[in-house]
C-alpha cells in the first residue's frame, strides 16, 4: 500500500504491488474529490530528468492540487488546507 497526504488531515491508501499502471491524482482543495489521471509525456520527462542526472527512479508520486471544474464553476473556494510542507510552495 501507498499512503498519500491529500491535504486536510485526509489519506489515500491505494494498492502498488501488483497495480495494472502507474498513475497520478489531481485533489480538489474545495471539495476534496481525488480524480486518477495518467500522462505518458510527464512519465517521459521525468524519466529524461533522472537519466541526465545519473539517478534511477524506484517510484514517484505525483499529486497536483488546485480545484475542481465543478467547484471553479460554482465558485467554491479551497477549504481543504493543504501539508503544512507542500503549502510552503504554491505555484506562481
């Protein structure tokens, strides 16, 4: 099992020994909805980024938080606080 921190005080447990495929999340701060998503071109540059640094990727994690269409449509605000270390480092 793999434990994420999706902000809130909330976690994710999902299965990885033996999972069909790699994947990444998008958490909604607003509503708290998790939606699965794969991206073979962030897999790729990823991988590029290790190999030019000499490093090998055992496994990686990847959570993108923002909001929701839903919630940006009805204009909900985040209400879900984020880790106190990935708050720290909002994106410009």
């Amino acid at each position: 099992l793999e434990a994420l921190d999706v902000g809130g005080g909330q976690m994710l447990y999902e299965r990885v020994e033996g999972a069909e495929e790699h994947h990444d999340h998008l958490v909604c701060l607003a509503c708290g909805a998790i939606e699965e998503f794969r991206c073979d071109e962030i897999e790729r540059l990823q991988e590029e980024a290790a190999a030019e640094r000499g490093f090998e990727i055992t496994h990686h994690s990847l959570r993108i938080f923002g909001r929701c269409r839903e919630c940006r449509r009805n204009g909900r605000a985040e209400r879900v606080p984020l880790p106190p270390k990935l708050a720290a480092s909002p994106r410009s």
